[in-house]
C-alpha cells in the first residue's frame, strides 16, 4: 500500500465540502453559503493500492486573499507537501474558478481538475468543452456531480494512476516572467512562491527581490491571472442563452419585493418557532417521566452510598441533569435541522441581503441577521458566527448584541410563561397564539438589538470602513435526512453536552444551598430575603432574581429552581401541571405585570456560562465579556422599572 | 454612467473602479473588473444593497459602492 496525500481546493460553495465527503464517507456538514469551512478537514480513503490522506482546504477565490481562513488554504499550498492538488472548479461559473486553477497551476504541475456541478451547469444551458480545456491545461479534468455522484470512481482512477505533471507554461507579462525566471535560478521557487515572496515582505536579503517587490503591485499580479482566465475561457465556455432556475426566479422576486419581503422572513421565523414549540411537548414529557421513573430503581441500586452522598448526587445532579435535557433536547433537535434546511436551501443570504440597510444605519451589515437567527438556537453558536462579520469591529457588534435573541434555554420558561398568564386554551389556536406573542418578544429583542448595536457603534468602537459584498448563491435543494443529521450531530448534541456538564454540578450546589440551614432558614432563603426589595423595585421578587442567578449555568433551570425557592423544598420538583404552577406563583402574589416583567427580564439578561465562556473566547478581552454580561442586565433593569411604573398608575 | 443607476434588467460593461483595495479584491474574486458585462438583478425592498449577476454568479453590494462603479450601457 502506498501512502500519499492529496488536497482539495476551490472557491466558496463550488460543492468542495460535499465531494470531499462523498470520496471520504466523513461526514462533515455542507452548506450554501460561504465561508463553512473554516480549519483544514482530513480523511483516509483507501483506493485500490493506495491510501490517500485527503485534505479539505477552506474555500477561496485566490491564493492571495486576505481573510484567515483564506490564508490557511493558500499557506498549504504553497507549501506544496502533497502528491496532489484537486482543485475543484464550478462548472456554471468556470471564468471565475479559473483564477484558482491558474494560480494553482504556477505553484504545483500536480494538478487534477474537478468541474463540479456540471449536471446544474447542463440544466442552466452551460456547455463546456472540456477536452479542449484539458489540452490547454495539460493536465486531467473530470466532471462530477456530488449530487448524483457521478465522476467519483473516475476521480479516484486518476488519482492513483496520474502520475505525469502538467507541462503547462504560464505567461505573464515580461517583467514579471523575468522576476520568475530569477526566483527560479537562483531558489528553485515555483511562479506561485515567487509572488508570495514578493507580497508578504519575508526576511529575504535579496537587492533584485525589493526590486521587483516596488515594481510588481497585487494589482499586476491579479490583472495578469484574469487577463490569462480571459483567453482561455473564451473559447471554452458556451453559454446558450442562459436560463434562470424558475427557483430562483420566483423567490428573488418575492424576496426583492417592498410588499412580501418581510412578512416573508416574519413567516418563516414563525414557522419555525411554532413547530419547534408544537412538536416539541410531547417528546419533553415522554422523556421527563422516563427519567424520573429511573429515579427509584436508581436509588435502590445506589442505596449502599451514604445519604449525605446520595442524595446531593441523585436529587440535585441527577434530577437537574434530567429536567435540563428533557426540557432542552426536542426544542433543539427541531430547531437546529429546521434552521440547516433552510440554510442549505440558500435562504440565509437572502435574508442577509434584505435586511442590510436598517443593519447599515446602525453600523453593521446584513450579516449580522445570520448571526442573529443562530443565536434563536443558541447564544453561543451565534456568538460563534460572528465570525463571518467582514470586520472587526461589526463583528464585535454581533457579538456584544447576540444575547438579545432568546435561546431555545430560554423559549421554554417564556411559552409556559405565556400560555399561563396570557393564553387561555391549550389547542392548537393556542399554540398559534403562544407561538405569536413569542414572536412578539423576538421582535422587541430584535429592536434592542438594532438600538444596542447603533449605540455601541456610536460611543464605544473605532471607526471602520463599512463593507458588505454578499455573494447570493442560486437556490439548491437540500439533502434532507444528511442535513438533519449533521445538524442534530453537531449542533444539537455539541450544545446538549455542554448543557450537562454544567447542570450537572449546578444541581449539587442547588441542592447543597438548599439544605445546609443556618438559623432556621436554608441559605437559598437568606438569599431570597436579601434580594427580595431589590425584586420588588423591577416588579419581580427576590426568589425570581435569585432563579436568574441560579439559571447563570443554565438558563432550562429558571423554572425549576424558582419552584424549589417558593416551596422551600429540598430538591428540584415537578409541578403537575401548568394549572398548579400557575397557582403556586399566584400564591406568591404573581401578578401579570410580575410575568411580563419576567419575560422581559428573560429576554435581557447576562447571558449563560457557556455563552460567556465563548465570547472570553472569540475576543479575548475581559472588557468586552463584562460589557457582555453588564449591557443586557441594565437594560433589562431599566424595562422592568419602566413597566413597573406605567403599572402603578394604573 | 454608474453602476448603481442600472435599472433592473439593466446591462453594462465596467469601464473604471473607484474602490479601496479591499472591496476592489473582494468585487475582483466575484469577477467584477474592467471589461465585465454586469447585469442589476434586483434590489432589496430598502432599495441597497443592490444584486447584480456577472456571468453565472450573483452577488450583492450596497448603492454607495455601486455608485463608484463606472458603466457603459
């Protein structure tokens, strides 16, 4: 067996992710949007007598970009340690994959080309003549299609068996081929190193080198590739009149229409809030009692453990772990695949583009709505995608804001919330109802968030030119089942995990807190009382301020933990229904003021320890994590206090 | 005539770019550059950014950069 390595290249969204999955079986997920791949991805395959190592490189346009993951891709090529390079172009966009190839080719002669999507490319009335490109070339080119898998096996074939390089000459204009020429004699550097070495400004002490380096600009370089692409393509590529995708056609109309666009956005949101809050009841409840019915026999069988030991581990870990996963499990694996569908679908762009000018005004870009809807799934997944954002300093925006959209943590205290105190009847007109008023909420965090973003913009951060070129790739269908799940393996189960490891040993604190006395009261109530005017001011009490601050790891355990503060139990306990919930809060003068206050004080608050965590993590500054946790708490203070007022009026 | 007075539907040739490095090299990846035949596809309901489509790809830039682009029809 001999072993050898191979690397992926390409533009963003040419299907590469997809056609390295299909050769390696991995499965990593695909979207339709740029920028998804962020490190190098690697798998084995075995083909025949050779074990390949395949490299899945980030997408980019050139080997010259500018964005971090660009340069990872660029860096391993032109390191040119690999037996060989496939570069992967779009076969109903070849003048702009040509580029790359090109590039490509001036680094490595070891060159496999891939025209990808030629089936879409054949649909859209693209012909390509693709034995004259490879005679131009000299080098292999296969069509493929990821989606129908065609060209696999073919691909494979002529990985193991290419063994020739490309003989194909480059030509730039003269003073550049004379710099190569000099690169090539005296460092054996290959057209593409040569470049590289005369734009990153690297410690050579060559005098011809700096020459060159004030002669060629970026722009020489660049000009020179695309005037190549021109000649090569234009003989290569018929387009017969080309036809849009019908797709395509009706939803850029209705998504660049004054009258249907954002109802149409509001409606998919709403779709999507409401199947994830209908469908997610049952599998919530089913769960619930199969976990708590392991509670006795796990007792029994854990009986030999002393009680100070056991019932810390099984009524506070254990049954917080439980009510955590089982309240925060459906809603997700409902969300996460709903939200990747529509993502692979194409949709995402589009809502980028519809909604960049309010994003504008405020300072960032349309990007940021992106960020946004991952945050509706979780906080720190959005905080996550804020690396898309084209700057630093719109990043930091998206990132500062994201807290405002609330998280599946916290929809399902919000929805029994409403439907307690708002919605009188549980059919499905009701759900419609909860589904409206939750939206409702989105909408005022989405005002906040727009507020939060112009005003931190204003104030806080540097001025940076504004930048927004979006590419708006055509509308594929999505592979169902493989989108599901990629979404639940790791989205869902990435964020579940998360969630256990930290309700876990919350629910021992809980538990601890909740029964070690010191005269006559446990230290949750002491808290409680301590916190209790405090509460009263927002409209609150203390038991509600003191459950926010107990949800910090958590935010599934606000409810849970508020019950156990108002019975003055010892352990986390279920209520029999919303109805009994519903009585021990009005038993504990809950008012409506007290639930809307609740809800915006869900909405607003310090975010999660995970989400937390991730922004430490994403901008490295304490100062931004505590304007992180102190922006949203004072709003939220602020909003209370203001609906407590109007209400004392009344 | 610039690029941002393109009606929808609309056809041009780039003729000059008056852009930063940055845009240019992001606007040059999605094939925008002197020579190009660029076509307004559509805009978003608050009228920028405005889609455009060179050969197959379609892509998005704000009135205010299509505005220092110059076309001839």
């Amino acid at each position: 067996m001999k072993k050898r390595v191979a690397c992926l290249i390409g533009n963003p969204n040419v299907g590469k992710s997809s056609l390295f999955n299909m050769l390696t079986g991995s499965m990593q997920h695909t979207g339709n949007w740029t920028g998804k791949t962020v490190a190098n991805e690697k798998a084995i395959v075995e083909y025949k007598d050779t074990i390949w190592e395949l490299v899945d490189l980030p997408g980019t346009y050139s080997l010259m970009g500018e964005s971090a993951e660009e340069k990872v891709a660029s860096a391993f090529v032109l390191k040119n340690a690999y037996d060989v390079a496939i570069v992967v172009a779009d076969a109903t966009n070849l003048e702009r994959s040509m580029e790359i190839i090109l590039e490509v080719l001036d680094v490595t002669k070891k060159v496999i080309i891939c025209l990808n999507l030629i089936d879409e490319a054949h649909k859209r009335n693209i012909i390509i003549d693709d034995k004259k490109l490879a005679t131009i070339l000299k080098c292999p080119i296969i069509l493929t299609s990821a989606k129908e898998k065609k060209g696999l096996k073919e691909l494979l074939e002529t990985m193991n068996t290419y063994q020739s390089s490309s003989s194909y000459q480059s030509k730039h204009p003269e003073c550049m081929e004379r710099f190569y020429k000099y690169m090539q004699n005296k460092y054996h550097f290959s057209k593409g190193q040569s470049w590289h070495i005369l734009e990153t400004n690297s410690s050579f002490q060559d005098e011809v080198i700096s020459f060159y380096q004030k002669m060629i600009s970026k722009e020489m370089i660049r000009e020179s590739y695309h005037e190549m692409n021109k000649n090569i393509v234009k003989d290569i590529i018929i387009r017969k009149g080309e036809k849009e995708k019908k797709e395509d056609k009706i939803w850029n109309f209705l998504f660049s229409n004054r009258l249907t666009s954002i109802p149409l956005l509001l409606i998919f949101l709403f779709i999507i809030l409401w199947l994830t809050i209908y469908l997610s009841n049952i599998p919530s409840e089913l769960l619930f009692s199969f976990f708590s019915f392991l509670e006795k026999p796990l007792n029994n069988i854990l009986s030999f453990l002393p009680s100070w030991l056991l019932n810390p581990l099984l009524y506070g870990g254990y049954r917080t772990l439980y009510w955590v996963v089982s309240v925060m499990l459906p809603p997700m694996l409902i969300f996460f695949p709903l939200f990747s569908l529509l993502e692979d679908y194409g949709l995402l762009p589009r809502i980028a583009f519809n909604l960049d000018k309010p994003f504008q005004k405020c300072g960032s870009c349309g990007k940021q709505s992106l960020t946004m809807c991952m945050g509706l799934g979780c906080n720190a997944v959005g905080v996550t995608g804020a690396r898309i954002m084209e700057n630093k300093k719109m990043r930091l925006l998206a990132i500062l804001t994201n807290v405002f959209m609330p998280c599946n943590g916290r929809f399902p205290a919000m929805i029994s919330m409403i439907s307690m105190f708002f919605i009188k009847d549980s059919s499905i007109v009701g759900s419609l109802m909860s589904a409206l008023i939750l939206l409702g909420i989105i909408l005022l965090g989405i005002a906040l968030t727009f507020f939060v973003t112009w005003l931190l913009n204003k104030c806080l951060l540097k001025e940076e030119k504004p930048i927004f070129i979006l590419e708006l790739p055509s509308f594929r269908k999505p592979k169902i089942w493989r989108t599901i799940y990629f979404s639940i393996k790791e989205k869902a189960l990435h964020v579940l995990k998360r969630a256990m490891i930290i309700s876990f040993p919350t629910g021992i604190i809980i538990f601890l807190l909740a029964n070690i006395k010191v005269a006559n009261a446990s230290l949750l109530q002491h808290a409680c009382l301590f916190l209790n005017d405090f509460g009263l001011i927002l409209g609150l009490d203390g038991a509600i301020i003191l459950a926010f601050l107990l949800g910090l790891p958590a935010n599934e355990i606000v409810i849970p933990v508020l019950l156990l503060l108002y019975n003055g139990s010892s352990m986390l306990t279920d209520y029999e229904s919303l109805q009994s919930l519903k009585n021990i809060l009005l038993m504990h003068n809950w008012t409506i003021l007290t639930a809307i206050n609740f809800l915006i004080f869900s909405l607003c608050h310090f975010p999660c320890a995970t989400t937390l965590l991730t922004i430490k993590k994403e901008t490295n500054s304490s100062f931004y994590l505590f304007l992180s946790f102190v922006i949203p708490t004072i709003i939220g203070i602020c909003l209370c206090f203001i609906t407590t007022f109007l209400f004392s009026f009344k | 005539m610039k690029c941002s007075e393109l009606q929808i539907g609309e056809k041009g040739v780039v003729k000059n770019i008056w852009l930063d490095e940055v845009k240019k090299a992001k606007l040059f990846h999605l094939g925008l550059v002197k020579g190009a035949l660029i076509t307004c596809k559509f805009k978003s309901p608050f009228k920028t950014p405005i889609a455009y489509q060179i050969n197959g790809c379609v892509f998005a830039m704000r009135d205010t950069d299509a505005s220092c682009i110059e076309v001839e029809k």
